[in-house]
C-alpha cells in the first residue's frame, strides 16, 4: 500500500439502522488514520448515516455510491453503498423493527458477497439485533452463521480479542443447555486445529493455545462432571501429537489470566459467557471479534445494537475503531497483533 490509489476497499455494514452502528461508524470514519491505510465504505442507508452525523455534531458529508468505482474512501465524507432496500423514515430510533432488522441482514449478505467475489478485501460489521432479524424471517440471527451459511463453510469459530487476551469460543449463539452437548472430543479438536492455523497463518511461529475446562475446578477428578476425561482431554492430547503446544483443560477461573500475563497466544473457551465475561471485564471499549474459518477477512465490533442509548450521540466508537484497525492489519500483511 505505497499510494493512496492502491488502498483497500473494506466494506463497514451498517447494522440495526434503530441501534448504535450508524453512530459508531460515523464517529470511527472520522479518524484520519484509517483512510490512510485503506478505502472504508458503508453498507446501509444514507439517510441513516446522514442522521447520525446530524445528531453527533459533524460537519461530514455523506456521499451516496452505486458501485465501488464511485468510492473515493477519504476523510471528510462516508461513502454509503445504499442498496435501497429501506425506508428510514418508517422505522424509530431505539426501537425493535422486523423492517429494520430485514434491511441489517441484506447489507450483510450484500458484504458478503463482495468479500467472497474478492471485491472488497475485509468486512467490519456494526451490530444486527438478532431479535429484529427474527421477526424479520431470518433462522440464521448472527453475522457468523449468515457469513457461514452464505458461503458454505464448514468450521467457523468466533474470536474475541482484547489486548493480548485473544478467546476462540467453541460455541456461541446457543443456549447454556444446549453448549454444554457440544463439547465434545471430535468438536473439541476441530477448534483447537483451526485455532492453530489461523495462528500460524496471522504470524505466530508456534501458537500456545490454553482450553479451558467446561466444569469448575476442570471436574475436581471427575467429581463435577466427567466431560474433562472423556472429550476435552483427548482431544488435547490427539492435538499435541500433531505437534500443536496445546495445554488444559485448565479451570476456567485461572485461563484468562494466564493468558493475559503472557502464558498463552489464545484461549479456547467452551461456551458463549465463559469467553465472553473476561473479555468484557478486561477491556470492553477496546474489545473486538474476528472470524475464524470464513474465506474472506471479517472482524465486529464487540457490542450490541445499544437501542437504549440510540440516536444520543454518546455512544462509544473505540470498538469500531479496533475492529477496523485488526481487519486492515489482517489485510496489509495477514498479521494478527
């Protein structure tokens, strides 16, 4: 990227158009730096994105593209690929819409498409109400199992990163219940190999990857469950014969801050809160998620549509800015940081 005319394109969707993603995004293209390093554009609605620059007290413009010819990608201006799908004036800020979450789930297929096409180099997505996705008919609810499903891929993983604490979920958008069925030898060991190579792949020589235990005090034994016997150890052990410096199960209270403390690149967390808790805890604001598994860069914000504080102009970009920064790190030159 030696001139500005080689730079990136990175497809921003725009999210819930009632939530927090028109703001964020808005208030993250205003830095500077990342028009420098590639050429941001939203996926959404320019009425929205024209409102929240109203109600933040920017001065920006919004410039409406119809291709990615016509994106210039400079501070100053967000450029808006409207796919025209949604009447702004027809839905309220700060409240559930099956209008609202049918047009979010649009723009991120239309993303997607671009990214799998090679169009576009990366995607950064600002939060989908899953609820407003629902009721818009979708079964798939989250930007993971639409970007899977869209592009037929087998094993995905979500990322979550915060400074030097990097947490693969074995599982995410299912219930406590229901998570607990999946941990199993075969599911296990898929995520520890595909955890492994994107790793490798992002620039570290030879991952250290922690798996947390699924029960407390990983069993005591086999006193708490027998989980840790039966599947989470196995599939440790088949992973280090395949030279992969795997270690665990190691009880979920200890993990996070080992890793944070520099004892491990990544951790593997079993279900949905127990990756997702020390994140938030250890540095929320600057927190991100990256895909795993998907055949095209895809990095979000670590937050939800925030309907209570929509449209105030106080919601905090810092997540959005991360996130776009991860992505174009991923894409300048594939290294994870």
């Amino acid at each position: 990227m030696s001139t500005r005319s080689n730079r990136p394109y990175v497809a921003i969707t725009m999210g819930d158009p009632a939530g927090i993603g028109a703001e964020v995004t808005a208030k993250a293209l205003m830095d500077e730096s990342i028009h420098a390093k590639c050429r941001p554009f939203v996926v959404g609605n320019a009425s929205a994105m024209s409102n929240a620059l109203g109600f933040i007290g920017n001065g920006a413009a919004t410039h409406l593209v119809h291709s990615l010819d016509e994106v210039i990608g400079d501070a100053g201006a967000i450029d808006v690929l409207d796919i025209e799908n949604l009447d702004f004036d027809s839905i309220a800020i700060g409240e559930l819409s099956a209008d609202a979450g049918k047009a979010a789930v649009e723009w991120v297929l239309k993303a997607g498409e671009m990214a799998a096409s090679g169009d576009v180099a990366a995607i950064v997505t600002a939060p989908i109400n899953k609820e407003a996705a629902s009721l818009a008919g979708y079964k798939d609810i989250g930007h993971m199992e639409i970007f899977q499903s869209q592009t037929n891929s087998k094993e995905v993983a979500t990322m979550l990163m915060a400074d030097t604490l990097r947490v693969v979920h074995l599982t995410t958008h299912r219930s406590l219940r229901i998570a607990c069925d999946y941990v199993t030898l075969d599911n296990v060991l898929a995520k520890i190999m595909l955890t492994y190579e994107h790793f490798k792949r992002w620039g570290f020589p030879n991952p250290r990857i922690g798996i947390a235990a699924l029960n407390p005090h990983a069993s005591d034994g086999g006193l708490l469950g027998d989980e840790e016997e039966k599947q989470i150890s196995p599939a440790i052990e088949i992973a280090r014969t395949q030279g992969v410096d795997a270690q665990g199960p190691i009880p979920p209270d200890t993990v996070f801050t080992q890793a944070i403390n520099g004892k491990y690149d990544a951790v593997l967390a079993m279900y949905h809160d127990q990756g997702h808790i020390p994140i938030k805890v250890h540095n929320w604001e600057r927190s991100v998620s990256v895909n795993l598994g998907l055949p095209f860069i895809r990095t979000s914000v670590d937050h939800g549509t925030a309907f209570d504080i929509a449209g105030q102009g106080i919601a905090h970009h810092e997540s959005m800015l991360e996130a776009v920064g991860v992505a174009v790190d991923l894409v300048s030159d594939g290294r994870l940081r």
